[in-house]
C-alpha cells in the first residue's frame, strides 16, 4: 500500500529492500500505512479496490473491492495483509464471464463469512440492460480467495431496484444495507431511501426488511435538503452498544462530507443525520467517499479504521484513490482524523501517527 507510485517493477523491489534495510517508514515496512499517494501491492502492480468491504481471519485482513480504473471492464478483487500496509493480491474473484458476463456493472462488493455453511459468500450491486439499474447479485465460494460461483440476481422488494449497498455481521446474523430506488407514477426514482434487510441463515438471500426510512418524500426532487434523505455508500458499525450509520452524499464519483446516524437497534428508531467531525477541519472527509468502517481490536483497545474512496481517476482531484484513516469516539461523538502516516499496533489496537503535516 505504501509504495508510491513512481516505483515500479524491479525499482520497487529494489525501493522495497532498501526500505527495509534502512528501516524507512514511507516504503511501507513496519505497517505504516501511507496516504495521499498511488498504492501498490506486493508485486508492484496498482491496487484496484474500491466500494468495498473487508474482513479479518485470525490474523490476516482480507479487502474486497472493484475495478474503478479507466477503460477497464468491472472486475471484483481480493488483497489480504497482515498489517493493514503491506497487500498481496489473491484473485479477481467475480470477474465478467461465464454467469457473470450478463452484467454491465457489478459494484459495491460485500464480504460475509458464513460459519453456519462454512462458505464465503459476496454480495454485490448487480445492473445489466434488461434490468434497468441495480438488482442484488449473490455468490458464493468455500474458500476466501477462490473464484466464487454464481448464486443468482434478485430485486429485494417486488420489483424495486437499488443503488449503493454494504454487509453487517453481528455474530451469525447477516444484513445487506443498502440504497432504495422507488418507482412513483411510472417514473423511477434513484436513491430515495436507506434500507436494512436481513439475510437468510445461508446468507444467499433476503429474509425481510428490518429498516427503511431517511426517505426523499414521494421522490419529490424539491425536497430540501436533498442530501438528508439521499444518500449513498452507506456502512453500519456497532460501537458501545449503539449502531452508528454512517453514509456519503449523493454527488457521483466526487468526494463529500460524511453524515451519520445512531440507533440502539437495528429497526430503529434511527436518529437524525449528524455531520461527521473531522480534525482539522475537512468539508469533503478528506477528499473521500465514505466506504466502511471496520474494528480492529487487540488486548488494550479497538481502533476503528475509516476507508474512503477518493475517485482521483475520475475527478482529477488529489492523489490516490484509498484512504485509511482512524475515526475516534469521545463521548459517543465520532471524529475523523487525519493521518498522512500512521500505523496501528494490531497486538495492542492502539494507533499512532508518524508524521502528519498540516493540510
């Protein structure tokens, strides 16, 4: 990850070594975890992971993410790391072919482990022509970093389509969350609401919904503001006991602010939008979209890790297109920090910044 972009090919194996000898923190040794800058895997090739998901298996992370870069097909990829620095490729999981060649699009990638069936299981955004937008295509593997089979596509509600979705595990319970489209007097209209929807035990289907509201009344495009009740990218963490939701506006590849809401369960009541603190003060979450936010716990602490998106190929704003930052609570308050390097301490779960200039 920390490798920056203008090592390449037997440059960067040379940089990579030398990094360690030295004992250099920008080349990635140690877990530092670098931003503002073109990642890398372990073989020098760019990384392509956004709209994902991750999760952790003993003592391996394990990153699902799609292909984002220019006149590339869509393709679902797989990175594992044991320090949240250093990734390695494992495989394009989903790729355009066999069942999957119907697909236009296939995004916004979830990673479930179900311990009831011991198969792994990816649930994605699923779009193809004769659907016109998003159905929610599932798949399944009995290994982490196979290629997965296709499991089916399907609407989550009658005939209603949907945008943006993320996975929440709680134990053996799976949910999709995700973005409602609504159809109202013919006319379809996109990312209208935020939705909850319990998973069957296999985690290959949709159970029921448990939650649906931050609704844009009746598709109504006047309502104001439209960014309370419109939104995408959205991801639930659980912290303390209380679900936080958070979520990015509607803005296409652009970065923009963070929001979030809380709730004691997850069929609500759902607060209402608050607007995510950053320190210093950024008004685009450092030029990010909000993707997820996973736990990382040792035997002192948790810190909880922030991923965004930052679409540089698309918006030409910045460097790199993965963030990594820690989201802090005090009091029940999250707030985003900006790290340019840091590292967290995955036997502890404590974090510490190595060099932060000011923005």
């Amino acid at each position: 990850m920390a490798r920056c972009a203008r090592c390449t090919g037997s440059a960067a194996r040379t940089a990579l070594l030398l990094g360690v000898l030295l004992g250099n923190p920008l080349m990635g040794a140690d877990g530092v975890i670098e931003n503002d800058t073109v990642w890398r895997d372990t073989s020098g090739r760019e990384i392509w992971c956004n709209g994902g998901h991750m999760i952790r298996e003993g003592g391996t992370f394990y990153w699902v993410g799609y292909e984002t870069a220019p006149r590339r097909t869509w393709n679902i990829n797989l990175y594992s790391s044991a320090d949240l620095s250093d990734w390695k490729f494992e495989n394009g999981i989903v790729r355009r072919e066999g069942p999957f060649a119907i697909l236009g699009w296939a995004g916004r990638p979830g990673l479930l482990h179900n311990r009831k069936t011991g198969t792994y299981v990816v649930i994605f955004e699923a779009d193809c022509r004769q659907w016109k937008r998003h159905k929610v295509g599932f798949a399944r593997c009995d290994s982490i970093g196979g290629r997965y089979e296709s499991v089916g596509y399907h609407y989550l509600e009658g005939k209603r389509s949907t945008g943006d979705q993320s996975v929440y595990q709680e134990g053996d319970e799976a949910y999709l969350v995700c973005t409602m489209d609504k159809d109202i007097g013919g006319t379809k209209y996109l990312n209208q609401s935020l939705a909850i929807f319990h998973l069957t035990p296999d985690s290959l289907g949709i159970d029921r919904k448990v939650f649906e509201g931050f609704d844009n009344v009746n598709g109504d495009p006047s309502v104001v503001p439209r960014q309370q009740s419109s939104r995408e990218a959205s991801h639930i963490v659980k912290v303390g006991g209380v679900y936080y939701w958070f979520s990015s506006g509607l803005e296409g590849w652009r970065s923009t602010q963070t929001k979030y809401a809380t709730a004691a369960s997850l069929a609500g009541p759902w607060s209402e939008l608050k607007t995510l603190r950053t320190d210093p003060l950024s008004r685009d979450s450092f030029n990010t979209q909000h993707d997820f936010v996973i736990p990382v716990t040792g035997s002192e602490t948790t810190t909880y890790l922030y991923v965004g998106d930052r679409y540089s190929q698309w918006t030409r704003q910045g460097v790199g297109r993965d963030i990594f930052l820690p989201l802090v609570w005090q009091d029940g308050v999250p707030a985003l920090k900006w790290c340019s390097q840091w590292k967290i301490d995955l036997a502890t779960g404590r974090h510490s910044r190595l060099n932060t200039p000011g923005r």
